[in-house]
C-alpha cells in the first residue's frame, strides 16, 4: 500500500468516477484503475461497487476512506512544515468563517494581523457554523471561527468573543411602544419570523435561549429562512417580520434609525464566539501564531 494508491482511492470516492479521478490527478484512466486494482488485491476486498450511473462505496471501502483522507492530510502537514521552496505558500493561513465572525468581527482582525506580521498572506472562506467545523475536520481550513461548537472530541473549541443576540424589528409606531416594555412571550407568539438557516450558529443559540425563557419553538410563526444577515435586515426594514440577530451586525441599521434593538430578555443575552482547530490536522506555525495574537487581542473582553 502507498500514497498514490489511496490518493487515487480517494478522487475515485468522492468523484465517483475513475474518469475524473484520472483527470484531477493528471494521470491516465488505466494507471487509476491499476492503483484501485492493487489496494483492493493488498486488502483482500472490494474497496467500490459499479452501477450503470456512477461509482459507489463498498461497505469495506466507506471504511477505509477516512482513514484514507487522514493519511493523505497527514502528508500535506508534513511537506507544509517542513518544504520552504515556496515562502508565500508556507506563510499561508486559511480561514474558516461563519457570518457573523466572518463579516463583522474577522476584518479588523485579519486587517490588525496583517499590519502586524506583513509577512503572512490570509485566505477567507465563509460558510454557516457546522460547515466551518466540517472544514477544519477535513483540515482544509486551518483555523474555524463559528458562532457555536461541535462534538467531535478532535476538534479544539475555544471562545475569544462575547456576541450579543438581539430581536429587531422595522423602526414604526408599532414596535416603538415596546422600547419600554420590551417583548412578552404571549407577544412572540403573535409575531412573524424571519430565521437563520439549519446549521447557523445564531440559530442554534437564539432558539436555545428561547426555549430557557419558556417559549414554544413550534409555536411561533415563522415566514421566512434567510442564510444572509444583509437580508435578514433589509426584509425586516421592509416590515416582513422581525428576527433575532447579531448586534455586532446591526449596529449600522439601527445608528440609521432603519431598525429597533430589543434585548432578548429581561437581561442582556450574549453567546461565545469559537476559534476551532483539528488535532489530527495541526495548523501551521503562521496559523498558530494567528492564533495567538487573537487570543492577545480579545483577552480583556
């Protein structure tokens, strides 16, 4: 068994074809199958099995296949650690980021640490919660920032800042006479709702605290799921409901007098902020001195 062989195993898996395996790894469609043909004759079994549409995983080879990526991942730590051909490539550091972090807390950050270490080049890519988390385990981040944590015991989760969930709504005369007395359960209820999508982390916690004040999920009447906090925004501008949301990402509307601010409850609802790494893919030493200058900057908050 080696690397090439279970490189070829795993675009095989995930494109499901031994043709585009062949294409991404610049390689003829015969020499895939030769790589295929001897790891399964080395382990005795039957690694895919051929439909008339595509390629399949056998039970033996969904087996083999994150033990597979793990090993591949392993060996890109290594040559990242260790090669210093190319300086811009070792000084890289990938990011993962949810909504929140990623657009509003993130910029300053990244813009702060590139002043400050000129020498490292920063890579962004957003995605909800869940999704960022699913990155780092597959070590194609380096380093997570989400709104919420994972299970996975590999997988490091660390709070670096406190978010402030709040409810908004249109700025007009019916929302403006609960500035005072701010909103009860039983009003909620009469409310239509514009939510995050599955797997956001300001859902998550925003459904969490609802549930700890005695409201009933199933009851509320909800109009619309939205992934985009711009509009999220903008729709309740337009009156088509009202949501719960980050205040780091209101702060611009509600300084316009576009939207009002509500407290969640009767005291104000803050939830962690996570920094999220994989032990089995460890990051880089520019990653890990990203994270330390993180933990530098927010460590009086």
């Amino acid at each position: 068994m080696n690397l090439k062989q279970l490189e070829a195993f795993v675009c095989v898996a995930e494109g499901k074809s031994f043709s585009a395996a062949a294409k991404k790894l610049y390689l003829t469609q015969p020499t895939v199958s030769s790589h295929i043909s001897s790891l399964e004759k080395e382990l005795g079994v039957r690694l895919f099995v051929r439909t008339t549409k595509d390629v399949e995983l056998s039970s033996e080879g969904e087996l083999l296949y994150d033990n597979a990526r793990r090993m591949l991942q392993l060996e890109k730590n290594i040559l990242r650690d260790f090669t210093q051909k190319d300086l811009k490539a070792a000084n890289k550091i990938i990011v993962g980021a949810s909504t929140v972090p990623g657009q509003y807390i993130l910029p300053q950050i990244l813009s702060l640490f590139s002043r400050t270490y000129p020498g490292n080049q920063l890579e962004l890519r957003e995605a909800d919660s869940m999704e960022v988390v699913r990155l780092v385990q597959d070590g194609q981040v380096e380093i997570g920032f989400t709104g919420t944590t994972g299970s996975d015991p590999t997988c490091v989760f660390e709070p670096f800042y406190h978010d402030r969930l709040v409810i908004i709504t249109p700025n007009n005369d019916k929302y403006r006479q609960f500035e005072k007395t701010g909103f009860s359960i039983e009003q909620l209820y009469e409310e239509r709702w514009i939510v995050r999508e599955e797997g956001s982390g300001t859902r998550k916690e925003a459904e969490r605290y609802l549930q700890d004040m005695g409201v009933e999920l199933n009851r509320l009447e909800i109009v619309a799921t939205i992934s985009n906090q711009e509009t999220i925004k903008k729709s309740v501008e337009a009156a088509m409901g009202i949501s719960i949301i980050s205040g780091a990402a209101v702060e611009d509307y509600v300084e316009q007098g576009s939207l009002l601010r509500f407290s969640l409850g009767d005291q104000e609802v803050y939830r962690k902020l996570y920094m999220v790494w994989s032990k089995n893919h460890k990051p880089g030493k520019a990653a890990r001195l990203f994270i330390r200058f993180v933990r530098e900057l927010y460590a009086y908050l």
